[in-house]
C-alpha cells in the first residue's frame, strides 16, 4: 500500500471512529480496550505484572493489612491484579469487559471476576472493606455515578486507593479530562485523603513513572499531565 492509499483508508477510518464515538461512546471505548488487551496477548504480555506492589508498599501498607477483607479492583482488566492476595476474604475484579476477558485466560487466575460498569457495581452497601481504582477512574463513562458507587459500597474505616493519570486531553478510551483538586473535591465528605502524589510521565506509562518517582509539586493544583496516587480513608458519614 503506498503512503496515498494509506492516507486515504486512514482518513476513513477516523471518520467512522468520529461517528461511531458521538452515536455510541461506550461500544467504541470497549471495543477500543479489548481491541488493545487482545493485541497485547497476542505479543505474549498478558502475564501478572506483580501488582503487589502497589496495593501494599507504594501505600505503605503490608499485604497482612487485606487478611479477611473483601477487596474490589474497578476496572481490572485480564492480568490478574488481586492474585498476589490469597490472604483476603474475598477478592474481585470488577469489569465492563470481564466475560471478554475469561475467554483471553483470566479464568485461570486465583480471584473473582464480574462482568459490570462501575456506575452500577452489583454488590452489598458497606460490603467492601477496599476498593482500588489504578488507571481506570479515567475510562468510565460516567465518574460522578462510579464515584458515588465506590461511596456505597465501601464501609467506614475502609479505604480506596485511586491511581490515575489527570490533566489529559480526552482519549477514545479515556473520555474524562481529570484534575486532582476536583476528585478530591468529588469524593468529599466521605472521605478524607490520607496522602497525595502527582508522578511525571516516564516512557513506560504509569507504573513505571511512579517507580521513576519523579514527583510533581503541589499536586492538588497542578495542571501538568500526570499520574496521581491518592489514598483516600471511608469516614462515617452518608
């Protein structure tokens, strides 16, 4: 295909991905992610990434902190991100594209999947002792109903653990434009946040820019494109 032709089958294509992102916004960010999760299983990059990490010591929690909670992932995704936590009760990773993803081999992992948008999570109030939301608060379609979710299901003294990348234009797969001061203010009065970072962009995308540990001051007011790690504690209140 010579570079005219390519031009032209490409000038197609984003005509339809315009039309197709107005009629049906969802169907074309689902299909955008598992188009993306497929082709990454295809090069052999489905494995577990050693999540651990972040769920415990980036926090600076030890993994005995989850023995006999019920713990729940938003937006997991088929690599298997609550493995490492045998010690749990209960462990789930939450999915608007969960059945897509048993059939890619998530149905071989040690957790519990379900197929559901986090603006309607099928779970008890006050049944989650943790909820973890890392590069996914973005990708919802709407964060105002994912955020009020994560408020009923989660039980006072509990605690969300949110990475996230802000500041960024809107994507196909990640629709929102988010800034830190406004998720804060979001998530208020419900909870508190216990501690806050904002991590330059390296390379390698988001776990790898935090481990680079490029910290960004003032994140709560900063508009520069980042990655946020908050650590937010359920209060009382309703």
């Amino acid at each position: 295909m010579n570079r005219l032709e390519h031009a032209i089958r490409r000038a197609g294509y984003n005509v339809l991905a315009n039309i197709a992102m107005r009629v049906m916004p969802v169907r074309w960010k689902q299909y955008n992610e598992l188009k993306y999760w497929k082709e990454r299983k295809a090069k052999g990059l489905l494995s577990d990434d050693n999540y651990k990490y972040f769920y415990t010591s980036h926090f600076g929690l030890d993994e005995s902190y989850y023995s006999g909670k019920t713990i729940l992932d938003i937006g997991c995704g088929p690599k298997g991100s609550l493995e490492w936590a045998a010690m749990a009760k209960r462990r789930i990773g939450l999915d608007p594209l969960a059945k897509e993803y048993l059939k890619l081999g998530a149905a071989r992992h040690q957790m519990e999947y379900i197929d559901s948008p986090a603006e309607n999570i099928p779970l008890q109030d006050s049944e989650c002792d943790a909820v973890f939301s890392f590069n996914s608060l973005d990708h919802v379609h709407d964060i105002a109903r994912t955020i009020k979710e994560i408020k009923r299901i989660l039980r006072a003294g509990g605690i969300f653990l949110l990475l996230v990348e802000v500041n960024h234009p809107p994507t196909a797969c990640e629709p929102h434009k988010l800034t830190p001061g406004r998720l804060i203010e979001w998530l208020k009065p419900e909870f508190v946040c216990k501690s806050l970072q904002l991590y330059r962009p390296a390379a390698k995308g988001m776990y790898a820019s935090i481990l680079a540990n490029e910290v960004l001051p003032n994140p709560e007011d900063s508009e520069e494109i980042g990655y946020m790690s908050a650590h937010f504690v359920r209060t009382s209140a309703r």
